[in-house]
C-alpha cells in the first residue's frame, strides 16, 4: 500500500513538474520578441517596450531551427553530391559488364544470364551464368583470366562465374541480391 502511494506521488511530482515546466516555457516564449504574444494586463508592461524582447529559449530555439537547417541542407547536398557519383559509378559498371559479355559472347562462350548485385554501398558484384559445357572448355580459362584483370583494374566490382544448372533458383539469386539482369538488345 505504501508502495503504491509513493508510486502515486512520485507520478503527480513528475506530472505537475512537467507541467509547470511548460507553463513556465510558454511564459518565456511569449515575450515582445518572440512569435507568440501574451495578453498584457492593465498596469502591467514589458521592460523597454521599444526595444524587442528575447528570452532564452528564443534563443535556443532559433540556434536549433538554424543547425537543423542547416544540417538538412548540408545532407542534401551530401545525398545530391553521392547519389551523381553513385549514378555514375553504376552506369560505368554496368557498361564494362555489357562490355565483357560481348566479350566473352566473341570467344565462343554461352551465357545463359547476367546479374547485378550491389552489396554496401560500392560493392558490385557482375554473376554471368553460363553453360556447363562453356564452364568446362579450355576456352573458359581465357574469360577467367581477363576477368581477373578487369576487377584488378576497377575498385570494388567481383566478377563471379557459375555453371547454368536446370535446377538454378533464380529467387534465391534475387534474395542474394542480384536484382538488376542484362540482356542484350
């Protein structure tokens, strides 16, 4: 019972304390200076009419409305800056992708499908699924050497073979990530 009471109390201290606090903010805020105004009484006046009166939380309010505009524009400007070189960087993946699969199409190898994946933020990852035959000639061994130079050559981008299987899940490969497909027009 007396747990309870305590309980109770300490919730009505915390309530009128919060309460108060609002009142007394509210009180602040709505002096001559500030956006919100306050009905003045008969007798009762503001410091130095002439002159606008700020109070602290006026202050701190508009320090915290400028530094959160502040922050969404310098974001914007980060996300704009990003997302062109993102863009780019993308485009430029995918054009070596097509590139090599003209590539590996010219070298007399079967490609049954091409994917993209796009792991953390520039991580790219080109999967080209071709025939087991194609997987197992000797003229493979060529298109896995140049695609050893080709992810030496640009950051961030694995170049990944796997053998064309009539089983293959293609909604697994979709939960791994690879979303984005090529074909060839």
């Amino acid at each position: 019972m007396v747990k309870n009471g305590k309980k109770k109390l300490n919730f009505a201290l915390l309530f009128f304390k919060k309460y108060y606090n609002i009142i007394y903010m509210c009180a602040l805020e709505k002096s001559e200076g500030s956006i919100l105004k306050i009905p003045i009484l008969q007798g009762w006046d503001f410091k130095n009419p002439d002159e606008k009166q700020y109070t602290c939380n006026d202050l701190t309010t508009a320090y915290l409305f400028g530094k959160d505009h502040g922050e969404k524009d310098f974001k914007k400007g980060l996300v704009k800056k990003y997302k062109n070189e993102f863009d780019n960087e993308i485009k430029n993946i995918q054009k070596k992708g097509a590139l090599f699969y003209d590539y590996i199409i010219d070298k007399g190898i079967e490609i049954k499908q091409l994917l993209l994946s796009i792991t953390p933020i520039n991580n790219y990852k080109l999967l080209y699924i071709i025939t087991k035959e194609s997987f197992l000639s000797s003229k493979f061994d060529v298109i896995l050497n140049e695609s050893h130079n080709m992810t030496n050559n640009t950051n961030n981008l694995d170049i990944i073979f796997m053998p064309y299987n009539k089983s293959l899940n293609t909604e697994k490969l979709l939960s791994d990530g690879y979303f984005v497909h090529y074909e060839k027009k």
